[in-house]
C-alpha cells in the first residue's frame, strides 16, 4: 500500500512513491521531545541530588548521637587498689546532649528547601533541552524542505534550459538566454550542496540530544505541532511558577530557615549526664560499700551575645534580604526576555500572513502568467527566469519566516507552565 503525491510544474507530472513503512518510521517532534529528556543525565543528576538532600533533611532533624563513658575515679596512687579508699568507683555513664531550641527542626527545613532548589533545577533543565531539541528538529526540518523545494524547482531550471536550447536551435531564442538557463541551473545546484552542507550540521545537532539512531530517521511532510500559549498577559503572569523563580524562592526560604537558626542560638543548650558508681570493699562495719548513682544537666549560658549570636543573626538577615533582590531581579529578566520574544513571535506572524496571503498568491501567478507570456513571444528569458526565480525565492523565504516563528514559539514556550 502507498501514498501518491502529485507535484505539477510547467505541464509536468511527478509521481513520488513513499511506502506506509517508511511513515510509520518517521520522527514525529513529540516522539524527538520525549527521547531527548530520557536521554538528558543532567536531569537525572538534579532529581538525584534532590532525593540526596530530602534524605540528608531526616538526619538533621534528630539528637546527637548518645556519648558513653566509662572511667576509674578516686583510685589511691599508692597501691592502686579498688578496695582501700570508699570513693574509688568504677564509672559506667551516658551524655545526650540537646542542641537550642528548634535549631535541628529548622535545619531540617533548610536542607528541604535545598532539595526544592535541585528540583526546580531539574524541571528547568527540562525546559531547557525542549527549547533546544525543538530549535534543532525545526532547523533540520528547514533545511530537509528547502533541499526538497530546490530540487522540484531544479527541475524546472532544467525544464527551462531545454526550451530555451529548442528555441536556439530553431532560431527563435539567442544563444545569451541559453547561457543564462545554465548559469541559473548552476546556481540552484551550488545552493542544493550548500543546504546539504547545512543539514548535515542540523541532524548533528539533533544526534547530541537523541542519538544517531533516531536522528536519521525520516521527518514528517506536516509542519511540527508545537503546545500554544493563550498570550502574553498570561505568560508573564505565569512566570512565578517557572523553575528559575522556583528555585530563588527555594533559596530565599533556605536563607529565612538560616535567620530561624540565628535565633535559636539565644537560646540556651543543654546536656543529660547519668552516670553510675560501682564501689568495692567494705565499710568499717563489715558492710559491703553501697553503688553511687549520679544526674547532671549542664546548659549552655547565652549571655554574652553582642559579637556572636547578633552577629550571625544580622548576617542571616543580610543573606536572606540579598536573596530576595536576586529573585526580583530574575523575574524582571525573564519578563523583559519574554516581551522581547514574544514581540519577534508576533513581528514574524504577520510577515507569515503577508507571504500566504499575498507574496507567495503574486508570485505563483506572476510566474505563471510570464511563462504564458514567453510561450506567446510577448516576453523575453530574462523576464521569465526573474519571476521564475522570484517564486522559488518567495517559496524560501515563507517557509524560513515559518519556522522562525515556529523557533520563536518554542523559545516563548520556555517561559510557560507547559506540561508534555
């Protein structure tokens, strides 16, 4: 089973053939995108990191590790003996200290807030390969349809250069408009090598975000489908939730939990000293010597706080308020860079609209009418290869503006809340 497609040019009929197989092969930009982020390590390494740190955020929440101690006390030097003084004891003891206030809780937090600025890293690094696998796909994609438009149109370069050749040969044509065909088929061939050249460069760009494998793979007829966007008002909106300003708030909040730790260290710590005697020997008596038992708490004394706690403190604050500007400044950039593309999105939108409304309609007909024209001996060749030419450059220039704009959407789609 096939397709046909039917291309007409200047009386002439081209049947191309292309099998179901090699369609059900090709690489569709969704199928392109989807690879690209399976492939993508960077994306692996952040949601890696991020799982790290939500790990490492569980530990820093609980209380030290206990300390032991065990100890001889109160030995006499003289014989060293357990027995001869009553308060040689042998010691078996645990310490557990409690660091101030919340300050494990609001670590925990923190290293959390760490873990968010991974994942937001991630997900911009998401809508970082989208962007350039999307630009690499239309750029290939380019430079497949411009070989494809040159080479229909080479072939009636060459259609044209055997008229003209009849002609000279009967007489009618002069041997300049002979020369000239040449020269024209000549130059459409150069370009046909030099978008080669060019596409070749195109699928090793794709080839870096896909593998070789999918890369050679056939592209589709039909132009890429990219996501739409509802508008620029929208966007900008928007931009809150993008993973750049994702992760500024991370950090901010990390750099507020740093402010909660400074306060924290007014507060006073303390440690859990239980400890147990085990006495030898007997009392004057005859009675054995009974065991000591012994708890102390020691507390830390925040009092002198002027070059310590308030020093740290008023750094945390300074680092928390440095955060906050880098964040606003970070939004606005993004703002500008939105307005800026969306601008370029709509300038190419209407030049898009000029060339399939008008451009594109004036210059079939043109080129129609001055083959008309030459066939009836109204026109010269030359009028004839300049509206022969002024199509195919008319044909090139739409489909550049076209994926221009199509480039131009994926950049602005970078800054939504797209979701695949």
């Amino acid at each position: 089973m096939y397709f046909y497609g039917i291309f007409k040019k200047l009386s002439v009929i081209v049947l191309i053939v292309i099998p179901i197989s090699t369609i059900a092969n090709e690489l569709s930009l969704a199928e392109a995108e989807r690879l690209a982020l399976d492939a993508d390590f960077i994306i692996k390494q952040y949601n890696t990191r991020a799982d790290s740190l939500n790990e490492i955020a569980i530990a820093e929440e609980q209380l030290p590790d206990p300390k032991a101690k065990f100890g001889v006390m109160n030995i006499p030097v003289d014989g060293f003996s357990r027995t001869q003084e009553p308060m040689t004891q042998l010691q078996f003891g645990v310490q557990q200290a409690f660091p101030r206030g919340d300050t494990l809780h609001y670590k925990r937090l923190r290293t959390e807030d760490m873990a968010d600025v991974d994942k937001a890293k991630a997900l911009e690094q998401e809508k970082k390969v989208l962007r350039s696998l999307r630009n690499s796909y239309l750029n290939l994609f380019l430079n497949v349809k411009t070989e494809l438009i040159l080479e229909q149109n080479r072939t009636l370069f060459t259609q044209l250069l055997d008229i003209t050749q009849r002609q000279y040969a009967v007489g009618r044509d002069n041997q300049h408009d002979v020369l000239r065909a040449q020269l024209e088929l000549a130059l459409v061939d150069d370009r046909i090598a030099e978008i080669v050249g060019a596409k070749e460069i195109a699928l090793a760009e794709l080839t870096k975000w896909i593998g070789n494998d999918y890369a050679q793979r056939p592209l589709p007829d039909s132009f890429p489908e990219l996501s739409s966007f509802v508008s620029e008002e929208e966007i900008v909106s928007n931009l809150n939730f993008h993973p750049m300003i994702l992760m500024e708030d991370a950090v901010v909040n990390a750099k507020e939990k740093n402010i909660k730790i400074a306060e924290e260290q007014y507060k006073p710590g303390w440690m859990l000293d239980l400890t147990y005697g085990q006495r030898s020997g007997n009392n004057l008596d005859g009675s054995s010597r009974d065991d000591f038992a012994s708890a102390m708490v020691m507390v830390d004394l925040p009092l002198f706080t002027d070059k310590r706690q308030d020093k740290r403190l008023s750094a945390s604050k300074l680092e928390h308020q440095a955060s906050q500007f880098v964040r606003t400044d970070r939004l606005l950039e993004l703002k500008r860079q939105v307005e800026k593309e969306h601008a370029n999105w709509v300038r190419l939108g209407k030049r898009l609209e000029l060339y399939e409304t008008r451009a594109l309609v004036d210059a079939e007909q043109n080129s129609e009418s001055t083959l008309k024209a030459y066939q009836n001996d109204l026109t010269d060749f030359t009028t004839l290869m300049r509206a022969r030419l002024t199509e195919l450059n008319t044909q090139l220039d739409m489909l550049k503006i076209r994926v221009d704009r199509a480039k131009s959407q994926a950049n602005l789609l970078y800054y939504t809340r797209e979701t695949l």
